[in-house]
C-alpha cells in the first residue's frame, strides 16, 4: 500500500474517532435535555408550589420599600422617551426611582431624558466619567455610585436594584412582585417575553424560542433544584444588601467592567 493509501486510512480512522466524540457529546446534551424535561413535566403534574406559580393577583401592594431601577444607555435616543415615558406611567406609586446611565459625549441620549426628568422627581440622570461607549457594566457602576449618593443625602437605602434596557417594555405589576418577594430571595428574574418583530421572522422566532426555554422551562427547574439562576440583565431584582456586599468585596463598583457579560452572569454568583 503506497503512502497515498496510509494517509487515508488515518484520516479515516481520525474522522471516526472525531464523529464518536461528537455522537458522545450530543448523547450527553440530549440526556441533559431529556433530565429538564422530566423534572419540568414533573412539576407540572405536582402542580409545585413554586414563587413563579402564585398568581398575580395575590401580590402584595406597595410598602416601604424603595426601588432603584438602572437602565444604562448609550445612543438610545431612537427609543429611551417612549421607554422612559411608559415606565413611569406603568410604575404609577412613587417609591422607586429610575437611574438612567448616560454619556457627555452622547448630546442626542441626553437630549431626550433631560425634559422627562424634569418633569418628574422619580426619573435621576447619572452621568458616565469616561466618554462613550464603554462596557455595560461600566455604565452600571456609574449609575451604581449615583445611587449610592443619593442614598446618603437622603439617609436611606434601596431595598433593591432592578435592571432594564433602553427598550424594555416593562409589566405594571412587576414592581409589586419584587417587593413581595425580595425579603426571600437575594435575585428575582421574571420571565422575559420577547416583542416579535413581523419584519424580521427568523430573528425574532429565534429570540422567541431562546427565551420561551429559557425562562418557561429552564429556570423554573433551575429553581426546583435550588441552582443559581442566571440574570438575563433586564427584569431582574437583585438584593440591595447582596449588591453591596459584591460591591465591597470588589473596591466599590458592583459590576465587572472587563466583562461583556457581567449582569448576566451576577445570578450565579
């Protein structure tokens, strides 16, 4: 047999040894999957009496319990009035306040916000040190150091932080349930309900399809099991008290500013 004819044969031996570990690993991700499903279908038939399963409407009202909601924005003049105009329409009582993140070097943004936070005393604007864009979680650590300034001039603290993006249509009910809940739970992820876009079908049914599994199926189990539960950085109540302790143990700034990542992955820490 000439060389030709060896190097196929390794070559083919390669590929088989390659499809076999590929085979193996889907096997491991179909278990995975089939493992969720089960305990999913599990506590359906159980009817778990989970915090996700209780009704809306046994939501306690508002308390003293102030509510700090950040929203970092960068070049989001397009959408950050409707958004902002909404928000403070929807969340009618007066025990929160809406940090919205904003850039010197980003007039258009800014532009926009400053007329509605002038008009109303819930909405506060932070502006960033350093010029735009920087990381999200830059622009949430200067809405975090806002926050906390605040705290101190008015002699109070927030019970807990929210986080929302420029484009979020928010629920009217939502602050409610992150007040019942906070007092149990260091972080609170509502389930997030993609808008879907006629004119962009296949983007919009794979977001669809990401967050349907995502947060119908996945976190509940999740939960069931006592896992950490990632944050999706928006719709998401994390603990004042938990926030500052990461704070602290990171010199201050709450949010990890070389990550790309670091609202989503603050659930599992």
């Amino acid at each position: 047999m000439g060389v030709g004819g060896s190097l196929f044969e390794i070559v083919a031996a390669i590929n088989v040894e390659l499809a076999l570990f590929a085979a193996i690993g889907f096997l491991i991700g179909g278990i995975d999957d089939l493992l969720i499903d089960l305990f999913w279908f599990g506590s359906r038939l159980r009817r778990s009496r989970l915090d996700l399963d209780h009704p809306l409407e046994e939501a306690g009202p508002p308390d003293e319990c102030p509510l700090a909601i950040f929203v970092p924005a960068w070049d989001e003049a397009a959408v950050i009035g409707a958004m902002l105009a909404e928000t403070l329409r929807r969340f009618s009582d007066r025990d929160y306040r809406l940090y919205v993140g904003c850039y010197p070097n980003d007039p258009a943004t800014l532009a926009v916000i400053e007329p509605i936070a002038a008009s109303d005393s819930r909405l506060c604007i932070a502006t960033c040190e350093s010029a735009g864009p920087t990381t999200k979680a830059d622009c949430l650590n200067a809405i975090w150091r806002t926050m906390r300034a605040d705290e101190a001039a008015d002699a109070m603290t927030f019970r807990a932080i929210i986080l929302h993006d420029a484009e979020d249509v928010v629920h009217p009910a939502e602050l409610r349930l992150f007040r019942r809940f906070i007092g149990d739970h260091a972080l609170i992820q509502l389930p997030v309900r993609p808008m879907i876009d006629r004119a962009s079908p296949w983007m919009a049914g794979h977001y669809c399809d990401e967050f349907a599994e995502a947060h119908g199926k996945n976190l509940v189990v999740r939960q069931m099991l006592g896992a950490g539960l990632p944050s999706a950085g928006v719709g998401c109540a994390i603990s004042r008290a938990m926030l500052g302790a990461i704070a602290d143990e990171r010199g201050g700034a709450p949010f990890d500013e070389a990550s790309l990542t670091e609202d989503y992955e603050l659930g599992l820490r």
